[in-house]
C-alpha cells in the first residue's frame, strides 16, 4: 500500500493469495501519537509474477523484552519446523525486526545496533545487521512535537530498522538452495548476545514469514 507521499508503499505480492473475494484487514497501531488514522489503497498490476506462489505462513509475531540472548532467543525465537509442499521449487524468508527502549547503558534497543543469524537445519546461512543509516534522509517533515517522543530533536538519529514516522525495512533471505521440496525445514533466528544495565528493558517487534515457490 502507499500513502500520498509514495514513502510508505509496500510490495505485498507474497500475500496475493490472501487478496482474494472478501478480505477483513487490521490495522494496529503501538506508537506515541494521541490520535491515529490508517488510509489504504491496492494497486493491482496485471502481469506474471516473478515467481509463482505455493504458500506463506508466519513464523514469528510479537513484541518480546531482551534480558539476554539465551533468555530471548529460547523463549521468544525457538526452532520452528516447516513442512515443504511436494512442488516446491523455492523459499524465501521475510523478518521484520525493530529495536525499541535506551534508558539503559547501551541506549539498547533503539539505538543499538545488533546482528541475527538464521540457522536452517542448524547450519548458518544468513547474517543481518538491524539498522537503519538513513534516517537523516526522513522526508517526513516536521515532526510531532506534542506527542512526548521527542522526535522533534531526535529524528536524525539512526535506530534499530525504524526512522520516525518511516517503514521498518524487511530483510528477505533467500533460502531455495538450502531447502529439498517435500521434506520439513528446521528454522532458527538468533541474536547476537550484549549485556546492558539500566532501568529500562531492551525490546524487539519482530515479524517473520516464510514463503514457499513454485516454477520462477
């Protein structure tokens, strides 16, 4: 989807099978602002996609604090094992992850940044760093100086995958050449471990889909 500005605009061609007849969406909303409204619009393009789609199913939803890597990596992040359709020719992993908290030492977990691995079958075969450099680019201009955030004098700042009022990054792994189709597939994402101290808990928002495809 896209708002006015283009700066919010969202290829959604993973979930095309879910755009199907009648289709209730929700939209949740966890920031600082006193009010919130939400403007929606499809663009549907006739054409082939790049690949055709078999499925897609969430792996990981939710808002967990990070005391330690052991702690929040067991309890929030745990393997989860998916059954690979018969006529699978390809799979990508899609992780959105953001920091958030920094009254502590390491001004974790907004403005720290950290590396995740994913693990399929217990074997490394990606690392991603959670970041954004950009954020002194934000278009979005001026910000909200009564929402008690601040952002007014800290939007420049680079955080952990979010800029104020911008799209948090989605990282996709491609990982075809580590699949066999028709058999299951351990996943495992793991962050890297710091130790912090302060009064506020570091936390991660964290969205994760794996997406099954068929003939490119």
């Amino acid at each position: 989807f896209a708002s006015g500005t283009g700066w919010r605009t969202f290829d959604v061609t993973d979930f095309v099978h879910l755009l199907n007849d009648s289709v209730e969406l929700r939209a949740f909303y966890g920031g600082w602002s006193s009010g919130f409204s939400v403007t929606l619009d499809f663009d549907f393009i006739e054409g082939i996609p790049p690949r055709d789609i078999i499925s897609i199913e969430n792996l990981y939803q939710g808002s967990w604090s990070y005391t330690n890597a052991n702690d929040f990596n067991s309890n929030y992040l745990p393997v989860k094992q998916v059954s690979l359709d018969a006529n699978t020719k390809g799979a990508k992993l899609r992780m959105t992850p953001t920091g958030h908290g920094f009254d502590n030492d390491l001004y974790a977990a907004e403005f720290y940044p950290v590396n995740y691995k994913l693990k399929l079958n217990g074997t490394q075969t990606h690392q991603q760093l959670v970041w954004r450099d950009d954020c002194g680019d934000n278009p979005i201009y001026p910000k909200d100086e009564t929402s008690g955030a601040g952002y007014s004098h800290t939007w420049l700042y680079d955080r952990a995958n979010w800029c104020p009022g911008l799209r948090a990054w989605t990282y996709e792994h491609e990982i075809t050449s580590s699949i066999t189709a028709g058999s299951n597939v351990d996943v495992n994402i793991e962050f890297d471990d710091y130790n912090w101290s302060g009064t506020q808990t570091p936390s991660y928002i964290i969205q994760s889909q794996l997406v099954q495809y068929g003939d490119i």
